[in-house]
C-alpha cells in the first residue's frame, strides 16, 4: 500500500479516530498523523500510546492537512467545524465519523471554506469500550464503510477517501443521507435502544437480585447487555439527532411487539410459531451474506475485543 | 469420574438431549444410555450418529432406565408423560430441561407414580441451532443448570441429579418453580421476544431491502438475529406457558420504553445519557461477575458453534 494522503488530521481521540491511526499505520497510508482532543487527558494517553503527533489545538492538527476526519460526537460536530473551517488548507477532503449524516451535514456545511472537499462517512464498526487506549487496528477489517457525499462533491476527493477506508480494512458503499440514517435506525439506533431498555428493566425489578441477572444472563440477555455498554454520549446524540427515523422505526416495533404480546395473551400458538419462524429464516440469509462477504464472525472477534 | 445412574433414558433427541449422551459419555456417567424421539427422521439420525441406544418406544427407552430425562418441548411433556408413567422404574428419578418450570410440573405431577422421584431441571443452554445433528459435548461446560425440587422430594435424588449436572461441566443452582419462571422471564424469555419483534420489524420494512439489514447487520443488530433463530416450537411453548412473567416483564419493558421515547422526542438528553450511564455500569458487572465464575466469554464460543 502506498501513502494516499501526506497529512491526515483526526480531531477527536476516541476509539474510531485511535483505530484509524493503527489502521493507517499498519498499511503505510498516511505520511504523518496528527491529532487533537479537547480532553487534556486524552491527549496525554494519545501521547502516551505513541498514537500521533498529538497537538494542543485544533487549528494546529488541522493547518495543511490534505484529510481532516471529525470523529467527535455528532452533538459536539457543528462546534468543532466552526473553530477549525478557517484553518483548513484549500483543496483538503474534509470526512467525519459520526453514526448519524442528515444532522452532521447540516451543523458541518455551513463552516466548510470554498474549496474544501466535504464526504461525510460513517464506518460501522465499534466496541462496548471507548478512549484512546480502546483503539487496534483491525477494528475496520471486514466492517462497512458507507460514505455519504454531498451535492456537488469532487468524485476524485470520494475516491481517494473510498482507498483510504479500504486500506484500513473495511468495504465501502456509498448512499445518500436521508436513506442512511434510515437503515441505521433500523439495524443499530432501535437495537440499542431496545437493549438498553431491557437492560434497565432488568436492573430495576427489585424481586430479581442484580446477582441472579449477572449469573443466569447467558440466555439471550448477555448480548443485550453488551450493546448497552456503548457509550453513552454518543448514543445520547445519536438519538437526539435521528429522532425522525428512530420514532418512526420505534413505532413500528412496539405495533409489533403488541401484536405478539396479544398472541401470548390470547394463547395464538399458531401465530407465534409463524412469527418465530420467518425470524429464523432470516437469521439464516444474514449468515450466507456473511459467508459471501468473508467475514463469517461479521466481527465479532474484533467487537468482543 | 464414576458412574452415576446405571442406565440413562432421554425421551426427545434434539440439541439438548443430544449435547447430554454425548457429555455423559465424556465422562462415563452412566452405565448404558437409550433415547427415544417421536420422529422416524430423528431416530435415524441419532443411530446414525450413535448417540445412544435408540428405541422404538417412549416405554422401552425408560423400561429398568435409573434416570429418566424428558427433553421435548414443553408444551408436549404432559402427554408423553402420560405414556410413560407406567413404565418407570421405583426409585427411579425423573427430570425434564424444559424452558419453564411452574407449567412443566403442573403437566408432569400428576402422572408421576408413588415411589418415583421427580426432580424438575433446566439447563440454561442452547445455541441457534436444534435437532440431534447440533449436540456436541461442551455445551453445559461452565454453564448453569437450575434444580427446581417439588415439595418432600427426596434429597438423595436432588444431590445425585446435581452430581450428574456438575459431572456433565454445568455450575448447579436451586430455586422455586415461581421464582425460576420470573427469573428466566428477565433473562431469557422477553429478550428473546423483543429480538424476534425487531427481526420482523426489519424484514418488513420495504424502503430498507434485506440485503441492506444483512450487509449492515454488525451494528447491534446481528445479535438480535442470533436470538431469534432459536427453535420455533420452544419458544413458542415457552410463552403459551410462562405466560403471567412474560406478559408482566413486558409491560414493565414498554413503559420504560415509552419513557425513552419521550424523552427523544422531548430532546432530553440529560435523561438519555443518564440512562446509558446505569446500564453501561449493570454490563461492567456481569463481566466482573463472568471472570468471577471463571466463564469470561459466557459460553459464547459453544454458543456461536
């Protein structure tokens, strides 16, 4: 692999943004890293960690960066842009990481300087664990990258960043905002949210020991419980910033999870068989994808990391 | 290890009965093992396997049998039981894996002969997949098995079962049918009804294709499909009868839904990032509570076989 960018500037020191720099590393994609976070402790572990060159703002990170990726929470995005848009290089891609586009693109837009290339993106991958010290390389590989390209972008500017995020490992596809944040409420925004749900549900019923939870949860509640483990800033503008498609999909499943209810209620065995087992056939397509696409774990030795 | 019953009798030769011939015979536990399955199919394939000595009849299986196991649906225990009660041996001990335990023994009970010792089980176990063919020796190892004793039974009969469970790699706990049943309706039963509700959700959908959710399905929503692809049948009677737990965990679970839903609707996030705080801390606990008890993946590995 060969360098794709002389300077790559992450702005946010977080699990993404540190497994970008391993990933990079590992593959020789970018002549120099440089990086910032409002945290001075997270600056000092980054430093600490050998991560990047870890500058003490922004401006510094960012000044003659050919690629500059927001990986800060979506809420903090729109500030961040607004400091940083006038020290950007003319000709720079600027990219984000951020789980929800519709809102970013609008709080980022508006600070892009003529001349600087905007492709949002938005890697799926991730862990329960957050901070500098979460990050390793091979958190992308394998995992989907679906950049997400404004009206009007320069196509050389979204291929260049397509290479950068194939050489960290990951596949990428490419869909427009509206449709993304769509798809994400409906396989990862909803899914956290139910989890979480049940995890404090779990938590609260007093007649059931917080013990015996923790030491029966191997049946279906363990995987619950990890999802609820992310973290939960982001989780918190996540669900602030795709409100429109997470209560629309939140609609739709609590419609559902009426109907079964009554079926369980009305003693249907008919209909709940039927139910379970057009479920099962599904779980049975996501398993042939996965075996198509290489990834038979679909990551999960990485997430488990 | 030494032998525990002389002779083993498993009524149904799906996953879990299976997963028990061949853990016993690991560890040479029982002196002979014979099996019974209602299926032609599944009787074939257990002869071919040469999971046990495969009989023609429920009543030839459990004929002189020193332990008898019921290992078919739950909804299905109180007819076989039924057929078999004459030919159980006194002093015999009979024992079921079913899901639910209050249902199962109001089924069972009243067809259990004088002299015989009734020693409810449950082994929380299982993966995605079922029948005879899905068994494998490693299952129980580190996991649970919860003793559920009916009133003035046999304490003899409780320890050697309990030998039998521990000398097949499971921890052994004791609890009452009542509280067992709500237990499980935390741990096990809603989060695998709530999981099977976002599946459908997600297949029905029509502006996100099935392809999208199984290309995208790394982000929390692979876990949800893992649990719904458990057998239909068993879960199908596992609701019909853990009915009163199910339906109350469930309410409980959509009102503190409801609650998050309003507060993204409102914009609170205050209220959501607090939330995420307190389940992050419950998933710290039961890793804790995992490397305590010397199981840090949880059974994952068996389970994902």
């Amino acid at each position: 692999m060969s360098v794709i960018y002389d300077k790559v500037a992450l702005i946010g020191l977080g699990l993404i943004a540190s497994s970008m720099a391993l990933a990079m590393k590992r593959a020789g994609l970018a002549g120099r890293i440089t990086g910032y976070a409002r945290s001075v402790e997270t600056r000092e572990t980054a430093r600490e960690l050998d991560l990047c060159e870890v500058c003490e703002t922004a401006a510094e990170a960012v000044a003659e960066a050919d690629l500059v990726v927001l990986c800060v929470p979506v809420g903090a995005m729109g500030a961040v842009m607004e400091e940083i848009g006038p020290a950007l290089k003319p000709g720079a891609t600027l990219s984000d990481v951020g789980s929800v586009k519709k809102a970013v693109i609008e709080a980022v837009q508006p600070h892009v300087p003529a001349g600087v290339h905007f492709v949002p993106a938005h890697p799926l991958a991730g862990t329960e664990h957050s901070g500098p010290r979460a990050g390793f390389a091979e958190l992308y590989d394998n995992r989907w990258c679906i950049l997400v390209p404004v009206e009007d972008t320069d196509q050389g500017a979204v291929d260049r960043l397509a290479r950068l995020w194939r050489g960290m490992g990951a596949n990428v596809d490419q869909m427009d905002a509206e449709h993304h944040d769509l798809v994400l409420a409906v396989t990862s925004h909803t899914p956290h949210l139910i989890a979480y749900t049940m995890v404090g549900v779990a938590d609260d019923l007093s007649r059931v020991t917080d013990s015996e939870v923790i030491k029966y949860s191997a049946a279906g509640f363990r995987d619950f419980t990890r999802i609820a483990a992310s973290d939960p800033t982001m989780w918190r503008d996540v669900f602030l910033t795709n409100k429109d498609a997470t209560l629309e999909i939140l609609g739709r499943f609590t419609e559902e999870l009426f109907a079964l209810q009554r079926a369980i209620r009305t003693a249907d065995g008919p209909a709940l068989h039927d139910y379970f087992t057009r479920t099962r056939a599904i779980r049975r397509g996501i398993i042939e994808a996965g075996q198509d696409t290489d990834a038979p774990d679909f990551g999960r030795k990485a997430g488990t990391k």
